[in-house]
C-alpha cells in the first residue's frame, strides 16, 4: 500500500511538471495560440496574441477572430473555417489581412486544428502568426528581379529605373542617384520630375558626398540633428527628415551614391540596408556599362582616325595617278605605287591590331 501510494505521489509530481512545463511552453511561444468554440468565439488566447494583434487576452476573450479580418480575405477564411468545422480532425492553413490595435493592416497566417470531437478538449485550435515583414521582403525581392529581367540597352533610362524601384519598394519619399564622372560629383538622377540630371556644382554638404567619402552605408533616422538640414539643398529644399545612403563601387573605386530620403524620421532596418545595397550592385554594373560604352568610343575614334590617315594617302595617290598617268615618268609612277603600297601594309596591320 505504502508503495502504491509513493508511485502515485510520484506520478502526480511529474504530471504537474509536465503540465507547467506546457503552460511555459504555450505563454512563452512566439506564435500566438488561441481555443475557439464552433461559433468562433474565442475561449483562451495566449499572453503572446498582445505583442501580435496590439490587443490583451483578456480584451480579445468572447470575440472572433473575424471581426478584425481585411473584409475582402474574409469570404474565404469563413469558408475554411466552415469546411474544418463539418470534418473532425480537420487541419487547414489560411493567409489574412488583420486589423492590429494601432490602426495598421498586419498579415497573419493561422493554421487551425478541428478537435471539438476530442471529449478532452472539445474546441477548435488556431495557431497563427504575424508574416508581414516576411511577406514584404518576399514581395521586394520579386519587384528587384523584375527590375533586374526588365533592363534594356540604355544605360540612362536603366539607372531611372532602378531609383524609381528602390522609392517604390522602400517607400520612401524620394531616392536620388549621385554620379562622377573623373572624380568629380557630376550630376544627380532624382524621382522628383524635374529634378533629373541636375548638376551639382558645390557637393560638400550633401549627404552623398559624405556617404561617398566614407566608402560605408549612412542611416540618418532624423536630420534636423545634423547640419544637412541647411547645407544639402535637397534636404533643405523638401523638408527630408531621414536618410539613407548606400556607395556604388565599380572595380574597387566609389563611383557614386545612391540615396533614399522621408519627410519624417524613420529608422533603417538591417534588411533594409541590405537592399539598398542590392539597388546599389545594380547600379554599379550600370555604371561599368558605361565606362566600357565610353572606353570603346575613344577606342573607335582613335581607331577612325588611324584608319583614315592611310586610306587618305592611298586615295590621294591614286586619285594623281588617275589623272597625272600620261605626264608621269616611269620613277614617279613607280614611287607613286610604293606609297599606295605602303598605305595598305600599314592599314592591314591596324585591321589585324584591331581584330586582337
């Protein structure tokens, strides 16, 4: 008897541990864990349902998880929910747009589990967690790939576009482009019209300069701490409160700046740093584009220069021969030939040092 009652002491012991050792579990999870009678009503929500929704347990207690949902994901959360209903053990996933406390929309995904026909529970349990900023970072990395399918033959109007990606994808108020060209600040690509291609004549003070300067990525969450806020014209002239500047690099040296501002104070996630630098990649392989575009213009005016010179000679030489034959000795004509001669040995070795 004494023996049975010890195991029995023993056995309940570890029934407790293991229960705490749920409730810890279930208060401390990251996901929000909620318990719903079949009319949706909810009859436990965990502690973490406040740090996701904005709202306390104890306010979301009785309610529905449907009077928060986006009205247009609403039809077929509902129609999930009715289906897992009518199958015991149902085990069903949705995505939905969900009304946080303060005011903004939050995408959640919830992954319910039909056991009202379990005698020891007799409920619906939901799981579900806020996916927003995954979803976001998805949805910015599809906008950079089609940036990046989307990129044609002119380099100007491809440094455009990659600008206008990065206000669209950040969200942000305005991105600027600053470019050198021999060192020297040249001119800024803006998303504000009438702000493209406009030359910078003093670039000390600007934002990009610094950014420039450092050769390292620069987040400003508020401006108005810092002398910008007088001495950078765009940031003075538009009321910026924020900034964030990345420096493009082609082989090795800083070829430029690219830059997103707000006209309130924001603070720069890491990730969104890393893809403000994904832009700046982008511009960088524009920008070594260019310098081979430039490089084999030079190239090909000097290469139409050379060639001309001898094909020059030539004619003029042929041209006398044609109309000076019958008045010219036999040394001169032959003098004449040699230098035509010459001329084509000298252009067939510009063709060849060409095609090497």
């Amino acid at each position: 008897m004494r023996k049975t009652k010890a195991k029995l002491r023993k056995e309940l012991e570890e029934l407790k541990k293991s229960e705490k050792y749920l409730q810890a579990l279930v208060e401390n999870s990251y996901d929000v864990i909620t318990v719903l009678k079949a009319d949706g009503r909810r009859i436990y929500a965990s502690p973490s349902i406040q740090r996701v929704t904005g709202y306390s347990p104890e306010e979301m207690l009785g309610r529905t998880p449907f009077e928060l949902m986006h009205p247009d994901d609403l039809p077929h959360v509902l129609e999930v929910f009715s289906k897992g209903l009518q199958e015991p053990g149902f085990l069903g996933s949705v995505e939905y747009r969900f009304l946080h406390k303060d005011g903004t929309w939050r995408i959640h995904e919830a992954t319910g589990w039909n056991l009202l026909d379990d005698p020891d529970v007799e409920a619906v349990i939901i799981n579900y967690r806020d996916i927003t900023e995954s979803k976001q970072i998805q949805e910015r990395l599809e906008k950079i790939n089609h940036l990046f399918l989307g990129l044609g033959v002119d380099l100007i109007t491809n440094m455009e576009r990659i600008i206008e990606t990065g206000r669209e994808i950040m969200g942000a108020e305005m991105v600027n482009y600053y470019r050198t060209e021999k060192g020297r600040p040249l001119y800024a690509l803006s998303t504000v019209p009438g702000e493209m291609l406009k030359p910078i004549e003093n670039p000390k003070g600007h934002i990009c300069y610094e950014v420039m300067r450092r050769d390292a990525p620069l987040a400003i969450e508020n401006l108005d701490t810092t002398g910008y806020a007088e001495t950078d014209p765009y940031v003075k002239g538009y009321g910026l409160k924020s900034c964030l500047g990345y420096p493009v690099i082609v082989e090795g040296k800083t070829k430029g700046c690219i830059a997103l501002f707000d006209t309130y104070r924001r603070e720069y996630a890491h990730d969104e740093i890393e893809l403000l630098g994904t832009l700046a990649r982008a511009m960088a392989v524009e920008e070594e584009r260019l310098a081979r575009e430039e490089e084999m213009k030079d190239f090909i005016d000097i290469a139409s220069h050379e060639l001309r010179h001898p094909i020059t000679l030539m004619k003029g030489y042929a041209l006398s021969l044609r109309e000076l034959w019958e008045r010219l000795d036999e040394e001169k004509m032959r003098e004449m030939l040699n230098a035509i001669d010459h001329g084509a040995d000298r252009l067939n070795r510009l063709v060849l040092g060409l095609l090497d």
